[in-house]
C-alpha cells in the first residue's frame, strides 16, 4: 500500500523517530506532524494534551495515512488508548517499544527513565516495563529545560549541552542503574552527552528507535508495507511558524527540509 505513514510529535522529536524508520524502511514515505505551536507538551494537562493529539492526528489521517505513529512519549502516555479505539487505522506508540528494549538490556534490574514532567509522573514506562517483569526497579526522573534547549538548537553547543544535563542529572548518579532510557523523542539528540555524562558506562536506549523497528512489524501484520519503489516526497507539516524547524529537519534527516505551515 503506497501511503504514507503519519509520524506525530510536538515538535522536532519525532524526527529521531522519522529518521529510524527512513534508515529501516527507504521504500516508505513519511508525512511529519510537528505541533511546535503548542510545545513543549511535557507541562501540559492531559485533556489539552490529548485535545491538542488528536487536532494533528485528524489532520494526518485526512491526508490519507495508512498508520500513525506517536513519535512523542508524552502524547502516548496521555492519549494513544483513547485515540486507539476511537480511530480505525493503527496508532502505535514509542513507550512500550522502549520498555520492551529496556528489559531487554537491563542486566541489573535497575532502568532509569528520563522524560518530560508528563511522562514521568505518569509512571507510565513503570506500569509497561513491571507488567512484564515486576523485579525491575524503575526510576523516573523529569528533565524539564531539555526540550527547549532541544527546540532552540542549543544542542549544537557541546559545553552548553554538558552543563544542563550535569545540572538536571547530578542526582540521578548514584542510583545503581545500568540502563537509561531516553522517554522523550527529543533527547537522542543528547545522547552522545548523556552516554559521556555517565561515562560511557551504562547503556542509553532510545525509545523510538524502538519504536521505528514495531512500525515495520505492524506494516507486515497489516499487509501494509510499501510494495515497489514508487514512493512520492516525504512531507513535513508544522501548526505555526518556526525559526529552527527546518534547520534542525535538514541537519538531522540530511537532506533539504521545506516544511508547510499548516492551522489544524
Ligand atoms: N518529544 C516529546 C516526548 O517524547 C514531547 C516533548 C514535549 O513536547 O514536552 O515526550
């Protein structure tokens, strides 16, 4: 089937996720959904964060998407099963993809979660992960600056980089884990600094490369995946105007990102 897959986040996150499933999938085309009008959604409730879900998932399914994914830990935390049984096509997430790597590599039984404040007090990588194996101790820990400094691109500077995540980890040091799990889909582009951070000795797992790998198991199940290769341009949809959007899209898809501003 040579639709396109829908891939959502609030903002420049998902794009970790996109990136995933170009590098699995080349034959599929990607329509992008970047809610930057309405991020970070980490601080928000979760009636306006599943209000605000579902605007951009109706505006995907309108463009004629075979499947959505929710490239943002937060809105599946608040919103995928509602969006689940309400809509007929399937919506998959990035928490339970990242939850079932995370038991997969934790040696120790100790997994530290970082996320958005949302994600976090939802203890929803907690209930996945202990609904699978109840001795894994789970450790939550929000990092509310790393979106914005993520949107703003500030990323890009190395020493500036280190210190916020030095300011905002320093406690979580000696907690014992051997596993970290990146519950945001904008933290891979903090990675290698996380990984340094905790010199180079625990394992970081991002959950939407997780995530990339359960699109194609769900493209085979449903029979949908792309069957030649005559895919047409991937698009990037965005609800406001953005400074960085398409710079950060270029820098870290490789390739010339013109995104269309969109109202939904
Ligand atoms: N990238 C998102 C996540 O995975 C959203 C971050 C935000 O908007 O606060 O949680």
């Amino acid at each position: 089937m040579n639709n396109a897959i829908g891939v959502f986040d609030s903002g420049v996150g998902g794009l970790t996720v996109a990136r995933e499933i170009m590098r699995q999938l080349p034959n599929e085309t990607i329509y992008y959904f970047g809610d930057v009008k309405n991020c970070p959604y980490g601080d928000k409730k979760k009636d306006e964060i599943i209000i605000n879900t579902e605007k951009a998932i109706k505006y995907l399914i309108n463009q004629g998407v075979k499947m959505i994914i929710l490239a943002c830990n937060t809105a599946t935390a608040a919103a995928l099963e509602y969006l689940q049984e309400k809509y007929d096509l399937p919506i998959i997430g990035v928490v339970q993809p990242g939850a079932r790597r995370a038991i997969q590599a934790t040696e120790n039984n100790k997994v530290l979660v970082l996320g958005t404040k949302f994600t976090t007090t939802s203890e929803v990588y907690d209930i996945e992960i202990q609904n699978i194996n109840s001795d894994i101790v789970v450790y939550d820990k929000a990092c509310p600056s790393f979106v914005p400094f993520i949107e703003s691109e500030g990323y890009l500077n190395k020493e500036e980089a280190d210190d916020i995540i030095k300011e905002t980890l320093n406690d979580t040091i000696d907690l014992g884990m051997d596993t970290v799990v990146l519950g945001c889909t904008h933290y891979p582009m903090l990675k290698k600094n996380i990984e340094e951070f905790y010199g180079n000795q625990i394992k970081v797992i991002s959950s939407g490369r997780e995530a990339a790998r359960e699109v194609s198991t769900v493209l085979g199940y449903s029979k949908l995946h792309q069957s030649k290769v005559n895919k047409t341009e991937h698009k990037f949809f965005i609800s406001a105007k953005s400074e960085n959007f398409d710079n950060i899209a270029s820098k870290w898809l490789k390739q010339n990102i013109k995104s269309e501003i969109v109202e939904v």
